[in-house]
C-alpha cells in the first residue's frame, strides 16, 4: 500500500563548507572564525556585515551558508559601508590605545599572540614589539599580559587609574587611603 502526499516544493541543496584557507584569511585580517570555519559577525541583526576587527567586513558565504539574494544583499550592505567609509575622508580612531615602551620592551612576544586585533607586530631586528595604533582598539589585554610593564594604555596609568578611585572616595564622602603609588617596575623576564 503506497501512501500519497500532496508537496507543495521540493527544496534540492547540496552541503556548502567553508573555504579550505577561511582560517587563514581570517587570521592576516584578525577577524574570527566559528569552529565551522564560518567569519563571524558582529551581531547577526544589528550588524550582520561588519566583523570584531573595524574596518573589516564579511558578506555572503563567507558568514555561513545563504541564499542568492541574501548573498547579495550582504554584499550591497558591505559595499555601502566601505563607501561611507571612503567618503569620510579621515577615520576617527578611539583615543584609548596600548603604546609599547620600547626601552622596557623584553622582546617576548606574549602580547603579539594575546592581541585579538593583530595590532601589535613584532621587530625582530630589534627584539621589541610595537603597537600598530590603527589597529589597536584598547581593549588592554596586552597591558595587562606583559610581564616587563612595557605596555601601558593612554589615560589608563596605575597612577590615573588610582587617582580616579581617590576622586570616586572622596566625592562619596570617604577619605582616600594616604598612599604614595608609582609607576609599576619592570619585572625581569
């Protein structure tokens, strides 16, 4: 006895993968990857186009598995971005960034892996590592990864970290500890 259905599509798709270099594209652009090997946005709804890295944006089958106008209509969101970009003229950077200081620099390469922007390259002829300030968005992972202390964040010393927390204490009411603090030394590596 042989049942009977009435369909009203039949949908045909073969499997789509990633490209085999995904991780490695991804990787010079600093941008993520899912353990699929799809880039990641990111929001898929706020801001399906652009990646973790500014600047850099995903579209089509790069994200994932889509459909033709939905591929298309990536790419023109992408697209637009990129002119809005370039009719701007200048890029207004975050003011916070990480600067290596060169002196105290040992040459460890720690923050150079740490960093989720790939801002930060190493010199190899002078064993020291330098922060690329385009790239940089402050997050501070590498600030607070070296262990010499060559790296600091503008606006963000020890000391102007502090004195902040003695303004927030006295502006509650309460008295700020009488503390001298320094500038953290650099620790042998």
């Amino acid at each position: 006895m042989h049942a009977s259905r009435r369909l009203f599509s039949i949908i045909l798709s073969s499997g789509l993968e990633p490209a085999a270099d995904a991780q490695e594209v991804a990787r010079r652009f600093g941008i993520t990857c899912s353990a699929d090997g799809w880039v990641i946005e990111r929001h898929p709804k706020l801001d399906p186009v652009a990646t973790m890295t500014e600047g850099v944006f995903a579209a089509g089958c790069a994200l994932g598995p889509r459909d033709i106008p939905s591929s298309v209509a990536n790419g023109a969101a992408a697209a637009a971005r990129v002119l809005a970009r370039i009719q701007e003229g200048e890029l207004a950077l975050e003011p916070v960034r990480a600067t290596v200081d060169q002196a105290r620099c040992s040459g460890c390469r720690i923050c150079n892996d740490l960093c989720p922007y790939s801002a930060i390259v190493y010199h190899g002829w002078e064993q020291v590592s330098e922060v690329n300030p385009a790239l940089c968005q402050g997050c501070g992972v590498c600030i607070a990864a070296c262990p010499a202390g060559a790296i600091s964040g503008s606006g963000f010393s020890d000391i102007q970290i502090l004195s902040q927390i003695d303004g927030l204490l006295t502006a509650l009411g309460s008295s700020p500890p009488d503390t001298v603090v320094e500038e953290r030394e650099a620790v042998p590596v």
